[in-house]
C-alpha cells in the first residue's frame, strides 16, 4: 500500500508532467506577484511590440497575472513616437494604452525627454530654436494625447552623469541646465491630472543621488510639479547595493516624492561597470558568455539571495515605495541578452525563458506568507 507522502509526490509527479504539457493552466496556479504585493506597491513590467500585440495569448495570460503596471520598453521613445519633424506615428502607443485598458493594467508613459534614442532628424538640427521648437511640441503633442491614458510619465530619463553633474546631452547643449524644469512645466500644462517622474540609473549612488536631488529641488523650487522619482535597478549579482538604495528610499521621499524601481533587474553576466549606459559596450571575448544553457546553482541562489533582500528592504518602506517595475517579463525577453555584448544568454529576471518561476521567485512570494 502506498504512503501518504508517495501519494503526495505522485500527485506532485502528474501535476507536473500536466504542467508541462498544458502551459497556460499551469501558469494560472502559479502565484501572482501583483496579488501577493497588492497592499504594498504595485507590480509592473516592461512590455515589448509583440507583447503589446498579443501575439500570443499564453504570454498575454501569463502578463495579466502577474502585473498590475507596465512600461513600453521602446515604442514611447521619440525616435518610434516622433520618427520625422512633422510627424508622428501613434499606433503602438495606442495599442499600449487599449492593452492596459483591456487588461486593467496602469500604464507608465517611457520617456518624454531622452537623450538616446532620439529621431534621426535631430542630427541635423544646429539651432537652439529648433531644438526649442522639437522639445515644446513633442511634449506638448504626445503628453496631451494620452492625458487621462497613461497613469504617469517618465517626463525625463537620465539627465545626470555619474558625478551628479548634468549630462552634455543635446538639450543641455541647446536649452541650458533649466531644460528638465521646462520638461517638467510643460507635461504639467499637457498632462495635469497625470503623475510625473524623473527616472535614472544608478541615482542611488551617493554623488549621482546629491545631483539628482539638486535637480529635483530645483524643479519644485521653480513652483513646477514633480510627483516622483524612479530608480531604474540595473543591478549586479551579489552587488546590489542595498545600504544605498535605503539611504535613496528615506532621501528622495523625504522630499515629498514617490519613490518607484522602475526598470528592475540583476545581471548574472561578466561585467566591468555597473548602470545602463546604452552608449556603453563591452567587447566580446572567450569569457562573456558563460552560461549558455544554464544558470549554475550557486548564481542561481545568490540572484535569489538578492532579490529576497531588495524586496525586503521594498516591503520595510512600502510607505514610500509605491511601484517595482521589472525590466521585461522574462530572461527571453531582457535587453540583457544583447547588451553591452551582444549575442549571450542571460538571467537576469524572476522568470525563465518559459515563464517558469525562478528559485528568485519564490524567495520573494515566501516573504509575504
Ligand atoms: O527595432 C529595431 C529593428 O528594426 C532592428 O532590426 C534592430 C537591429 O539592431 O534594432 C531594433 O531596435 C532596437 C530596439 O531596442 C528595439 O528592439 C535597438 O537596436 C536597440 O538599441 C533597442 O534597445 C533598447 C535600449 O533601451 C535602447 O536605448 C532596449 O530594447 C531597451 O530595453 C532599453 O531600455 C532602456 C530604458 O529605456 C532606459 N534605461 C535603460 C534601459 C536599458 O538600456
């Protein structure tokens, strides 16, 4: 006669083998994030072309589940939104914005003011008028569009240099170091019932942090709205820095800013600098990619170690944290993989490339059981 606990591994044993066979139904006992942390912040992801077009209604299911929030990952950005001077091209956005509607999922608009990823025409442009001109109506035109669409902006992304010190980027070039005051006066007039954000990488660092709260003084200085601030979270295995991010937490929100992680997610793979420089690139090399088929256990349980941590310390301040964001649904779909060496297999995300939950994932679930 069979034991109890046989019964229970061979009960275990078919549900498994069903799971592999039937992916969706599967994915639905998984628990959801977005439920687990529903009094804390909310959950968000960011969400690519073929996410956003429900190519696959797995993935959609699995989306839904998961997240409450989610950030377009690039079709926000003006060289998609804004490709030519007089021209626009909203149809994603769009899509993005009935997506969220459908799926009851708040959509963060990413980025009204960038310095990457900006259309080609701006190349050509040598005038301050013009630049002028390009900043007041693309804020204006795409901030106005989606008021009432989009829950909040990333009105700037990553003015700021490591040192604190403002980015020489075309608009500080042009429009001088008040433009982040301008970006944020003028989405405030397009977009008044609509919350915004500054957004950067590594400003929980202790001298990008100094110039990014010098920044965000001075734009509420100016009498101009700002409602929070997002750390992006680009973050290594085993060298998360968690005593800044709460020296962050307790900074920013003291003064008076939401504080969000807005485009979470910890690298597994060789690296010589930390943050998201997309201008950055590392050269390719015997050692880069050393995990192409798996993630070895021991990597496995420090990226679980870490995220158990992060979430503790998210969880401590939840007064002030009011959203985690991951950086895409899962290591499949993680800019990771193609930067700043193309071609590698990463794991940077709570999720395998089969949506199924890491050793991460349960570390975090478990801290609210
Ligand atoms: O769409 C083109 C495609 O037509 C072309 O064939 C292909 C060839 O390279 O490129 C495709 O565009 C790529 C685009 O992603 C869409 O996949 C760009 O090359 C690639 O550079 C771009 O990368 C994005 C990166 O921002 C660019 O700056 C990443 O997906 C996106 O995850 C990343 O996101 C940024 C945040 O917006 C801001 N913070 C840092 C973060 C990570 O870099």
């Amino acid at each position: 006669m069979l034991s109890k606990n046989h019964v229970i591994t061979l009960k275990a044993a078919a549900f498994l083998s069903l799971s592999i066979l039937h992916g969706t139904g599967y994915a639905q006992k998984i628990p959801s994030l977005k439920d687990t942390f529903k009094k804390d912040f909310g959950i968000g992801t960011a969400l690519n072309n073929a996410q956003i077009d429900e190519r696959d209604p797995e993935t959609t299911a699995f989306i839904v589940r998961q997240f409450n929030m989610a950030t377009p990952e690039n079709i926000m950005k003006s060289a998609l939104i804004h490709p030519k001077w007089d021209t626009y091209n909203f149809e994603m956005a769009d899509k993005l914005v009935a997506f969220g509607k459908k799926h009851n999922i708040k959509i963060n608009g990413h980025t009204l003011v960038w310095h990457s990823q900006l259309p080609p025409f701006i190349r050509g442009i040598k005038s301050a008028d013009s630049i002028r001109t390009f900043f007041t109506d693309h804020i204006k035109t795409v901030a106005g569009r989606y008021e009432g669409k989009v829950y909040s902006w990333d009105v700037v992304n990553e003015a700021l240099n490591e040192d604190g010190t403002m980015r020489k980027s075309v608009f500080l070039q042009y429009l001088g170091d008040d433009f982040v005051t301008e970006a944020f006066r003028l989405a405030q007039q397009a977009a008044p019932k609509t919350e915004l954000y500054y957004n950067d990488y590594n400003n929980e660092q202790p001298a990008k942090r100094a110039g990014c709260l010098a920044l965000l003084k001075k734009v509420k200085e100016a009498g101009v709205r700002i409602d929070g601030v997002g750390i992006q979270g680009h973050w290594h295995v085993g060298r998360v820095p968690l005593k800044d991010i709460e020296e962050s937490i307790l900074q920013y929100s003291a003064m008076g800013l939401k504080v969000m992680f807005t485009e979470l997610d910890i690298e597994v793979l060789p690296r010589n600098f930390q943050g998201a420089d997309v201008g950055q690139r590392m050269a390719a090399n015997a050692q880069s990619n050393p995990y192409p088929d798996a993630l070895p256990d021991s990597v496995q349980q420090q990226l679980a170690a870490d995220y158990e941590a992060l979430f503790k310390l998210f969880l401590k301040h939840k007064d002030k944290v009011t959203r985690v964001t991951f950086w895409g649904v899962n290591d499949g779909d993680s800019w990771l993989n193609g930067w700043p060496v193309r071609g590698r297999t990463n794991y940077p995300l709570l999720f395998d490339r089969k949506n199924q939950p890491k050793p991460a994932f349960g570390k975090v679930i478990a801290l609210k059981k």
